[in-house]
C-alpha cells in the first residue's frame, strides 16, 4: 500500500500547516495535490480488489470526465449544485474548474463505495450516496471557509444550499452503478475506514478551528459511525467463515 504511505505522509505535514501555522502562498499548489494522493490512494485500494482491469480504467477515466464536466455546467449554470465559483486555491482553472476537483470526486467516490455493502450494485449505490453526503456535509463548510470555493447564494446549512447534498448523493450513487461488485471487500475495509476516517478528523479539526464547534463534533460522529460499520462487517465476515 506505497500510495497509502504517500497520501497520510502529506496528509500529516499539511494538516499541522494548516492547524498550527498559515500555509504560504508557495505551497498553495499542495491543496491540489492533496486531491490527487487522496484519490490514488483510493485507485489503489480498488485494484487490489479487482482483476477486471479495463473495466476499472473505463469506470475511473468516465467517473473523472463526468464529473469534471457537471462542474462545468455547474460553475457557469449554477445547476445542479447551486450557484457557486471556484477560486485558484485548487490549482489551475479550466472552464472555471479546478481540474484537481476530478481527482476530488473519484477519492470521495472510490472511497465510499469501498465502505459500503456489496450485496447488489443499486443497495452499494445508495449507500455509496449516503456516506459521500457525510463527507461533504463536514467538508464544504470548511472549504467554504478557507475559499476554496464561494457559494454565491444563501443557503441552509453554513450557507450551503440543500440542491448541493441532493446533487452529491445522486452523482455518487449514479457513478457507483460503473463499477462492478467487489466480493472481497473485507481484505481492504480497514484501510478505506481509516482513509475515510482521516478525510472526517481532518476537516473536523480545521472546522473547530474555523470556530465551527458543532461541525467537529458532527465529524466524530461520523468517524465513530464509520468504525462501526467496519466492526459489522468485519463480524459478518467472521460467521461466514
């Protein structure tokens, strides 16, 4: 698991950044890359768990494109998400949208997808749609904070409008029908749970030190959520055997 080592090496040094310190202009690119560690990470995960290589390409290389692209529609339309823009904090912009944010959709995506049920590939999808909502819900606020994108209207939640979660359960659970079933999900569970897992902490922490309290501990919440579904499946796993 070399990229896993790669993504919490970065991971580690950009969190004490951004808790302790001011990131400096010059390592703004690191936000970028983040995105993209956090994402192989997850792509390695995946292929781990599956010999149906070109599948797994065609699946990932889709997955990235059309997400990009509804970005697109949605930065210059405000549909399906709400009106909002990006800033360069992400890296460089194509059409108005950061092209690290594709790397972002198939992190959170690939991610959830790893921690859901394998039973039928419509019960992973709704599953799928609800743990990416969890993961937006801490961290959109706080990118919404650090201005790595600016909501141009008023919405319910710190500003964010519902359209945004609707929009995010219903392209992650679509996206996830792509790919196929992975009957030995169990042999990587702990490493997607602890992937997901940091993604919460991470977002959490900045959250309390955004001075949004109640956001880090909807963050633990989840995180303690998320263990448990591990320790269900692990149980699962342990009476079939």
């Amino acid at each position: 698991m070399k990229l896993n080592y790669l993504f919490f090496g970065w991971y580690t040094v950009g969190l004490i950044l951004m808790l302790f310190f001011e990131v400096p202009d010059y390592l703004q690119f690191a936000n970028g890359l983040f995105l993209v560690f956090y994402a192989l990470s997850t792509i390695e995960l995946l292929f781990s768990l599956s010999k149906e290589k070109r599948l797994m390409y065609a699946s990932l290389l889709f997955t990235g494109l059309i997400t990009f692209f509804i970005e697109v529609i949605g930065v210059n339309t405000g549909f399906p998400f709400g009106s909002y823009q990006y800033t360069d904090t992400l890296g460089f912009l194509v059409w108005g949208v950061p092209v690290t944010i594709a790397f972002a959709w198939v992190g959170v995506i690939l991610n959830s997808m790893l921690l859901s049920t394998q039973a039928s590939k419509w019960k992973r999808a709704i599953e799928t749609g609800l743990w990416v909502v969890v993961l937006d819900l801490i961290l959109d606020p706080v990118a919404l904070e650090r201005s790595f994108w600016i909501w141009g209207g008023h919405g319910g939640f710190y500003g964010i409008p519902a359209t945004n979660f609707i929009s995010w359960f219903l392209i992650g659970a679509l996206l996830s029908l792509f790919f196929p079933l992975f009957k030995e999900k169990e042999k990587m569970a702990p490493y997607a749970t602890r992937l997901f897992q940091a993604m919460l902490l991470m977002f959490g922490l900045l959250a309390w030190k955004a001075g949004m309290p109640e956001l880090f501990f909807l963050a633990f919440l989840f995180i303690l959520t998320v263990e448990g579904r591990n320790r269900i499946d692990l149980r699962r796993k342990k009476r079939s055997l």
